[in-house]
C-alpha cells in the first residue's frame, strides 16, 4: 500500500465514520480534550501518511476542529481502520 492509499482508506473511514478506536486511543483522547470529532477533521485534513511498521501509519498534517495540531497513529486492516493513538 502506498502513503496516498492508505490516506486514502484513513480519509474514507473518518469521512464514514468508521474509524474504530484502541482503549491506548481514547486514554490520549481524553489527555488532549480531543473528541471523536476532532480525530476525524484531522484524519480529514491530513496532508500525509508515513508508514511505521505492518500496517501502521503515522498520519501528518491534520488539524482539530479549533485549528490545532493533531496527530494520529492509524493502522489498516482489511475493512477496518483503527486509531491507535493521538498526539499533540
């Protein structure tokens, strides 16, 4: 899979959403007041996707619903695209 694609896939999930979250993931949501709304407009805004390992990828970019930075760690699995962490 390539960065665009799985931007792509990340984008359609969030667009849909139907991004699954990790508990890893709602624990840092809750640190960084960030909501699912929020995971989702940066997953939206992203202007890029790195892969980590497996199918891991760093999602770059992307902004909250104020405008902030956002960060997203989002893995892909056949059907599924599941947020593994958010950072600041």
């Amino acid at each position: 899979m390539t960065p665009a694609e799985a931007l792509d896939e990340i984008r359609d999930a969030a667009r849909l959403g139907q991004l699954r979250y990790t508990k890893h993931a709602q624990e840092r949501m809750h640190e960084r007041n960030a909501k699912r709304a929020d995971v989702e407009r940066a997953c939206l805004t992203a202007t890029g996707a790195v892969w980590q390992r497996d199918d891991v990828w760093k999602v770059t970019g992307g902004v909250d619903l104020d405008g902030d930075s956002l960060g997203i760690i989002a893995a892909i699995d056949p059907g599924d695209v599941w947020v593994i962490t958010v950072t600041g």
